[in-house]
C-alpha cells in the first residue's frame, strides 16, 4: 500500500505578473491565517490497493452499512473554529464605565420626573377646571339670588304693633298679602316705625337690617316736632324735648347709618289735594307759627345733620305705597351694586371717569395736582410734572412763596426749573412762573391770568 501524504500548501504566495503590488500587499495577514489552518490538517493515508470486492466484481457488494462506516473512516475532520486574533473584534460587550452608568442613571431619573410632572400637571389642570366649572355654578346661583324677584322672597316688612291702632292700616296688611310678601308685626326699638330685614342664603340664612325706616305720625305731632327741631337747632340736644324727637335722636345716635322718612298722616285733605304747592306752605306756616324760611330751615337741617327726610301722605293709601316702592327698592339694590362694582370692558383697568382716584392713604394727591396745574393756559403735562417734582403738594409751593421777601421774586421763583423734553432741557421761564404765582396767591376771583 502506497501512503501519500496530504499536500500542504505553500508558504509563500506565487505572484502573477498580472497581479498589482497593492493586491500582494493586503494579503499578508491573509496568508497568515491560511498557514496556521494548514498546519493543524492531519495527514490521511488512501490506500491504492484493490480490495477484494474491487477485483471479483460478481459478488455481492456490501451492505448500506458498511460503506457509511467505510465513509466515516475516509472522512476529513471539521475545521477548528477560528482564534480570535488581534484584528479580530471580541464578542464580549464592552463594559461601561461608572462615570457613563452614572450619567445613565440621571438621564432615567431625569425622564421619570419629567413623566411625573407631566402627570401631576394634568392631574392640576383637571382639578382646576374642576374647581372653575364649580365657582362658574356657584356664582351662576349666587347671581340668581340676587334677581329683585328672588330679593323680594328674602325680605321681611317689620311693622311696629302700635301702628294697628291707627285707622287705615289694615289697606297695608291686605297688599302686603295679596303680593305675598312676608311681614311680621312686633314691637320695633323705634316706635310707629316700619323697619325691612334680609335673610341671606349664602351666609347661613342671616338676618340683617336693613337701613331704611319709615316713622309715620300724624300731623299734631308733625305740628310738635318742628318747634322741637328748630330748638334743638338753636340750643343744642340736651334741651329739646319731644315725645317723637327724643326717641328719634337716640335711635339714631345708636347707628347712625339708618336713614329716616318721617310720613305724616292724617294731614287736611285739601292741603294735598285741593291746594297749590305755595297755599299749601303758607297754610303751613300759619299752623306753626313760623314764616316759610324757618320751616325750610328746620327740614334742611334734618335733612343734613340728622340723615331724616319728610313726605306729607293723604292717609295709609299714600303709606302703603311708600312702603311697596322701598320694598322693591331694596329687592333692586343687591343686584344694583353687583353691577356697579363689576368693571365695564369698554374701560381701562385703574381709571376713573372722573379723573384720579385718590385712596384713603393719600395715594393720587400727586397726580391730582399735577392736574390741577395742567388746567392752566399753556401748561404741558411735562411742565406740570417739574413743578410738582419740585413741590410735592400746593401747600409747600405756597410755603415756599412766603419765605420770598419780594414780589419779583415770587413770580419768578419757579423760572429757573429745568424740563427735560427730548434729550434737550430749557427752562420754564418767568411767564409760567409768574401766571401760577398769580392763580395760587391772588385774593381777586375776576383776575384774567392770561
């Protein structure tokens, strides 16, 4: 048996003529890995013999069997798996370092927070709109409470017992009823006096008072009561005693925000009815014993000083419609005010149809006269402005003129004020100075400042 040995490749690559000089230089490393597959075929030995199924061909051959177990025999054995070499990469993942794990970290926490606030936000907007649709329906209530017909249901008519003795005061109990309205008779701190109270639904059903009373006497005391005030005008209070004055003032000195109508009743018919305005003053004059300006006086100063107003009625027809309007007046005057305080759209926010609003700590003082200044003839704003900069108020540029010895230099004392218009300054100069000397100091109300 002839063993021939497996041919191993060469070592070195034969180069072609045709093959260039850059394809003998990238296969180096090529070759290297071919040389060191080489070396680990082992040797096969064929055999060139004839076996005896070979040279007796009429025999039975050999069975499946045996030829895969003489295959198995023949067989080359598989490759080994490449090394990894150094051009080779690893399979192994690269490990991070801990300053890039770190910033991993962050960058997951950072998206966890970011999620986190994105919820929380629209868990807040949620709640807000929420909380909007609720105030949106509370103020819608609150704004149906305050209709004059729902107003009307919340106000009580406090009618003093004493006025049921009168005659005619059964024509104000039965239109109260017939409009359903609620009235309660009881025994009020001012007597023959009708007094209003509101329920509130929004605070707990409170009852409050309100400001209106209406004091109904006839006219003997009405005749009475005018001397007394007049007295009382004169003298002071601690003399003036009346059987309706006394209680009043003291009704009043208690909470001088109430507001009192006196009715009288019971008053000649023809006073009202049948005679002129002027007869009816002159008959009236004659019953108290003062001429026409003393009465005035009287009503006026009750009026001013003591918040009471009078209205002579033709009996309890006139005081029951007296008391309706007040009763629809004050059914009006919540949803009146609501309306006034809420600003007008058309209107810019902070200003005042009137001008400068001043506050009670003074704020506005400044602005109110800077305008005052500008009400003079060819007084700018920006010349407003400098003289107020420099006298914050009337009362020190009016100091300041007093300390002035001459005339002459009164007038010129704001001349040399410098305005700043521009980029450029000039000086308010002596006809200014001069004109708003004469409109603070001057003592003649014809003077022509111009």
């Amino acid at each position: 048996m002839e063993k021939v040995s497996a041919l191993r490749r060469a070592k070195t690559w034969e180069i072609s003529e045709s093959e260039d000089e850059t394809d003998v230089e990238n296969k180096p490393t090529t070759l290297l890995k071919w040389q060191e597959k080489e070396a680990t075929i082992p040797s096969v030995t064929v055999s060139t013999d004839l076996t005896e199924e070979d040279a007796n061909p009429d025999k039975t051959p050999p069975s499946p069997a045996a030829k895969n177990e003489s295959r198995k025999t023949c067989a080359l054995p598989p490759p080994p798996k490449p090394s990894a070499g150094p051009g080779t990469p690893s399979p192994t993942r690269k490990r991070r370092s801990k300053e890039e794990i770190e910033l991993d970290r962050q960058k997951g926490q950072e998206r966890k927070k970011a999620r986190e606030r994105a919820k929380a936000a629209k868990v807040q907007e949620k709640e807000e709109k929420k909380q909007e649709q609720q105030r949106r329906r509370e103020a819608a209530q609150h704004l149906k409470t305050l209709r004059p017909e729902n107003c009307l249901k919340c106000l009580t008519v406090c009618i003093d017992q004493a006025l049921l003795q009168q005659e005619g005061s059964d024509i104000l109990l039965g239109t109260l009823s017939s409009f359903e309205w609620k009235f309660l008779i009881e025994i009020q701190q001012l007597r023959y006096s009708i007094t209003w109270t509101r329920q509130l639904p929004d605070d707990g059903d409170k009852i409050v008072e309100e400001e209106q009373v209406l004091l109904v006497i006839g006219w003997s005391d009405f005749l009475h009561l005018v001397p007394a005030v007049k007295m009382l005008d004169e003298v002071g209070d601690g003399t003036a005693r009346n059987s309706y004055l006394s209680p009043l003032l003291e009704f009043l000195n208690q909470d001088v925000k109430k507001v009192v109508t006196i009715l009288v009743t019971d008053s000649p018919l023809e006073y009202i009815s049948s005679v002129s305005e002027d007869s009816f003053e002159e008959t009236l004059a004659s019953d108290l014993g003062m001429d026409q300006l003393e009465i005035e006086e009287v009503l006026v100063y009750l009026q001013l000083y003591k918040n009471v107003s009078l209205a002579f009625l033709d009996g309890w027809q006139g005081v029951t419609k007296q008391v309706v309007a007040v009763t629809k007046a004050l059914s009006k005057r919540p949803y009146k005010l609501l309306t006034e305080r809420s600003e007008l759209p058309f209107c810019v926010d902070g200003s005042w149809a009137s001008g400068t609003r001043v506050e009670r700590d003074g704020s506005g003082l400044e602005q109110v006269w800077t305008l005052q200044l500008q009400q003079l003839n060819r007084v700018s704003p920006v010349v407003a402005a400098t003289i107020t900069a420099a006298y914050q108020s009337p009362r020190l540029l009016l100091q300041a003129y007093q300390k002035l010895e001459s005339e002459e230099e009164r007038k010129s004392l704001l001349a040399g004020l410098l305005i700043k218009t521009g980029g450029k300054e000039r000086r308010i100069g002596p006809e200014i100075s001069s004109r708003v000397y004469r409109c603070f100091t001057s003592q003649n109300p014809q003077l022509v400042l111009d």
